[in-house]
C-alpha cells in the first residue's frame, strides 16, 4: 500500500461505516474507516440480537484482556436473539467518571470492530470519531488502539488534545484529555475538575500490550482551522481531511453570522471556501472531501496538491455499508430517477452544527414523524456538560424532553427542531429500539448533496454495487501523468 491512501472511505453516521465496509476497501488497498460512533450501544444491540453469524464472538476472543471479554460476553449477550418487539437493553449513559463496566465496553467494542475490519489483509484501518461526543473517547480509542487502528480521524469539532492522547497510550502512560463544560470558565467555577483521565494499567490483565501510534488525521472546514491546528495541538498532526458544505452529515456552520436562503438551509459563501495554496504551504497530506464521489474528482484533487479524496455517500449506499436495506434501495430508487432531495437542516442536530438529511417519508425528516415522535434521551452520546447552579458538572440535550431541558437551565428556543440523532442514527442500522407502546424509533438518513451521483455505480440492470465498483470507478480517471503542482503563494 502507499504511504497515504487516495481513497478515504468516510467514517459515517452509526454503524453505517461498519467493519464489512471498512474491510472491503482497506483489502483494495485505499483507508477503509469504521465509523467508532455509538460503538458500545451498537456491540450491545448486536449481542442481544444473538450475534447469529458468530463475528462478536470471534473479536472478543481475540481481546487481549479474556476476563473483561467474558465479563461482557455473559453480560450481554442473548442466546437466540432477544423475542421479537421486545426493546434493547440500554446501557449507562456516559459521564466523566463513567463506571467501570462502561469503560470496558467502550474498550471491547471498539476493538472488535477494529480487529473485524482488519481481518484478511494488511492494509491499515482507520476509525471515525466526533469531537462532540467527547466523554467516551478515551476508552474507545484505547480499545481502537489495542486492535492496531492505523488511523485516527475526528471532526464536528476542533480535536486538539487526541494527539496527546495517541501519544500517551502509544507510551502506555495515562492518557488526558479536558472536557469542555459550559460555564467551567466562570471565575466561580474555576475549581471544577474538567479533566478525564485514563490509566491503561488499572484496565490490564497483566502487562500492557505494546502499541503502535496511529496517524491522526483532523476533518477541518478549512486552511484556517488547519493552520491553527498545526500550532496548537497538544501532540503531531499527520494530516487534515478539508471538508466541503457539500459533504453529508455534520458540516462546520457558515463563518459568520448565520443566514439562511428560501429554503430554509444556511447560506455558505466566499469565508467558507478552502484556499488550496494554503493548503499546500502547510505541507502535511490534506485529503478533499465534499462532492468527489464521481469519476474524475480523485483527478482534480490530486492535480491541486491533495493526497487524495475522502468520499462517504457513495459508500453508504454499498452492499457492504451498514445502513438498512430498504433505506439504501428507496434512496437509489430516487437517485436512479434524479429526484432524491437533500435538505441542510440548521436546527436538527443537538450539537448546534447544521446536518445534511434525506428528505424521506417515514423518516424523521418528515414533519409529520418528528411531530408525533415522544421526545425522550435515553442514549445521551449528544449531551452537553455544563455547570450546575450547585458548581457541579450536570448533562443535558436540546433534543430531550423540553421540560428537563429547561429545568436544566436550557433556552426553550435552543430545543426547537432538534432531533434525537442517537435513537435515529440506530433506526438507520436496523438496531431501533423498540418503545413499551410498540412502535420503533424511526430512522434520520444523513447523506451528502450528492445523493443523486451514486446512480453512476450501478452496472446496467442491477439493483446495488459493491464498495470494490466505488473504488474501481472513482480511480478510473485519476490514472494519468500527475500534472505539475502551482505553487503556494504566500
């Protein structure tokens, strides 16, 4: 494999960046990346549904802690599969000091899905994480670590202190790394321990297993936000992934104050917009992403001075990604035909970033589902730590019930139009829990504008395609003599 990959297939939503389709890239020799959102919920859900193809099983085996996997395993796991319409168990929500048996399955579970993504070949993994939901980190990328991740990558945020982090378990030392917490700057406050710290020895049966650095690559907005990361992270950036407005899922808001156009979505113009000479000048790799999911773009990139493309939409709709089988084929349906409608939705996301949906009936991108949807936060991966009135540290969620919310010291206005994107990113899997009236959460599909490009995948008369004709396609056209690069301007 070449030093960087030309291809980065994006870390998406929950689970819909599984390990089957981190695998099947990485085996083409481009990054495959599991997307490490939610993992210990999804391993939960995939063990009470019975593990029936035997795969769980197989990466707690190779777990190198055994009591801690068998503690899960026994725990966890439902022989047969749970009965039908019956809900999930659901697992403590995460806190700065979360529980011992948390901690473990944010470990083990991350290390399966890295260690199942591995299997069959050499070629490096990389694994997704988001900057917003920050208190499971230190377990998951410990677990990642310990399954030998080869790339760490991390956006909807500015991640400064992960390599710190990567540092520190790569030494095997205690890892730290500071929870923001609205309102811990207050002079009054200033005594609040925001610091989350993991000591890998007191976790190990035995001695600490030698680990290797990963390279961490930060998903940025922009040659700004890149540079500032070069002088301010706590520890070595290897590379940036510059993401376009265009791309699915979160994207950076508008710099600036925040318009909206006819429609609805937020307007994004010249200050949004990447200098690639900048880039350049920085000289660590950077990778494009937003829109190069079509032959020919992995050409452009590359002429401009990018290591290459990062592409996330037309994955997620391969045989291979995680995202639900009927979703995929009434998506493509609409792409085949030119009609599939993506919204830029400013209010939906809890974390306050605009989210890129497909506008679907039965999803809650329909006003008549959200409507009808009973608000509840029973996941809790999106909530924001903030100071009590008592000067401790308390969690709350715009997209929880309005009345918590607000006893919790949030705006009423804040909480309009958000969405419960833990339950429906789970929908989105087919892992939806199961409520006590029997109905299930329903799903929220996150995709970039280009839905309606990943028609070009399919060969004539078939009905799906493989990540292998993703990756085959998109190289079609990058295959000629690399052009001179312009140089950076100062």
């Amino acid at each position: 494999m070449p030093q960087f990959p030309k291809i980065i297939q994006g870390g998406m939503g929950i689970g819909v960046s599984n390990w089957r389709l981190a695998q099947a890239v990485s085996k083409l020799g481009q990054l495959g990346v599991v997307s490490g959102t939610v993992l210990d919920t999804v391993f939960v859900r995939r063990l009470a549904d019975g593990d029936r193809d035997g795969n769980m099983r197989r990466g707690l085996e190779a777990f190198p802690f055994q009591k801690m996997a068998q503690r899960i395993w026994q725990e966890y796991f439902v022989p047969g599969g749970r009965p039908d319409r019956s809900p999930y168990p659901v697992i403590p929500m995460h806190q700065k000091r979360d529980p011992r048996k948390l901690v473990e399955l944010c470990m083990v579970s991350n290390f399966v899905e890295v260690f199942l993504a591995r299997e069959g070949h050499k070629n490096p993994v990389g694994i997704n994480f988001l900057e917003k939901v920050q208190l499971p980190h230190l377990a998951s990328i410990y677990g990642a670590m310990l399954a030998g991740v080869g790339y760490v990558l991390m956006g909807a945020g500015i991640p400064l202190h992960i390599p710190g982090v990567l540092d520190a378990f790569a030494a095997q030392r205690t890892a730290e790394y500071r929870l923001a917490v609205t309102g811990a700057a207050q002079e009054q406050f200033a005594s609040i321990d925001t610091l989350m710290r993991l000591d890998p020895s007191e976790y190990a049966e035995g001695p600490l297993p030698a680990l290797e650095r990963p390279k961490f690559l930060a998903i940025v907005s922009s040659n700004v936000l890149a540079a500032s990361m070069l002088r301010r992270a706590n520890g070595r950036v290897d590379g940036f992934v510059i993401e376009g407005s265009s791309a699915g899922g979160h994207n950076a808001p508008p710099r600036g104050k925040l318009q909206l156009n006819a429609g609805g979505e937020p307007v994004y113009g010249e200050r949004d917009r990447v200098n690639i000479a900048d880039m350049r000048g920085l000289g660590v790799p950077f990778w494009l992403a937003g829109g190069y999911g079509r032959a020919g773009k992995l050409r452009e990139a590359l002429d401009q001075g990018a290591a290459g493309v990062q592409v996330g939409t037309a994955f997620a709709f391969s045989r291979e990604s995680g995202l639900r089988a009927d979703l995929k084929k009434r998506l493509l349906d609409k792409a085949i035909a030119g009609k599939g409608q993506v919204f830029t939705d400013p209010l939906a996301s809890p974390t306050g970033f605009p989210l890129k949906v497909a506008l679907l009936d039965g999803t809650t991108s329909a006003s008549e589902v959200y409507a009808q949807r009973t608000r509840v936060c029973d996941l809790g991966y999106l909530r924001e730590p903030y100071v009590t009135p008592e000067g401790e540290i308390g969690y709350r969620c715009s997209a929880e019930p309005l009345e918590n919310y607000v006893a919790k010291e949030g705006k009423s206005e804040d909480a309009v139009g958000r969405k419960c994107l833990c339950n429906a990113l789970l929908a989105n899997i087919g892992l939806g829990q199961t409520r006590k009236d029997g109905w299930t959460e329903p799903a929220l599909v996150t995709v970039g504008d280009d839905l309606n490009t990943v028609a070009q995948f399919l060969a004539p008369g078939a009905e799906d395609y493989s990540a292998a004709d993703v990756v085959e396609r998109l190289l079609s056209l990058s295959a000629d003599k690399t052009k001179p690069v312009p140089a950076a301007t100062a």
